[in-house]
C-alpha cells in the first residue's frame, strides 16, 4: 500500500526540525515547539471511516521506566517509512496531512505528541502544558 516517493518539502517543517536540533528534546523547549507545531501541516498515520475522516494512529511507546501513550506525527516522508519499517503493523494504514493546531487541540491530556520518533531526531510534546 505504501511506497517510497519523494514527496514536497511540508512548509515550515524545516523550522520545527531546525528548533528541535537546537533545542533537544527537553521540556525546557515545549513552550516554543508547541508554538512552532501550531503553524505546521505534519503527517500522521490513519484510516479514513465511511465518510472520510481520517482516525489517526495512537500508540503506546516506552519512555524511561514507563509506557506513555502516544500520537506519532512526522515531519517528512522518509521519517514516516522508517518508523513504519519499525512497526510493519502499520503497513496498512494511510498517510494523512494534518495541521498542527488541530493536532494540538484534539490531543487528550495524558497523551504525548511524538514528533519523527524512531528518527534519532524526535521530541515528545506533552499533552497540555502544565499549569
């Protein structure tokens, strides 16, 4: 179902990987990769239901001594296949673009925004910034 195609360039992509390359994956950038996501159409995993709606990928990952639950999103193809590579379970499913904000706000609480996990590139997003 899915090949490998060079796909364009997501604008603003390269400014959210540029950020995170920066800044690393600690919560000390949250505030400002949130901000950054908020601009940015990202590609996601899911299945499209009888109307057409995309019901995008969940999943649970290890993260240190626990299992968080997850929305794994990417920032370009190549780290989408590779992640899907590392779980052939997702062979199936549809590559879906999705802006940012939406993502954020549909984000349940305890759940974390994996951006281009499995890519040695990644940063997890809390759900909601504490208060």
């Amino acid at each position: 179902m899915m090949e490998r195609r060079s796909a364009p360039s997501i604008p603003g992509a390269s400014e959210l990987e540029a950020l995170i390359a920066l800044k690393g994956d600690v919560p000390s950038a949250d505030a400002m990769v949130r901000a950054r996501v908020a601009g940015v159409t990202l590609l996601a995993l899911g299945e499209p239901d009888q109307w057409g709606l995309a019901h995008l990928l969940h999943c649970t990952v290890p993260m240190g001594t626990q299992v968080i639950p997850m929305l794994p999103v990417f920032t370009r193809l190549d780290h989408l296949m590779a992640a899907v590579q590392m779980n052939p379970e997702w062979r199936a499913l549809h590559i879906v673009e999705v802006e940012g904000h939406i993502i954020l706000r549909e984000l349940d609480a305890r759940e974390w925004l994996g951006i281009n996990p499995w890519s040695g590139r990644e940063f997890k997003l809390p759900g909601r910034l504490p208060a």
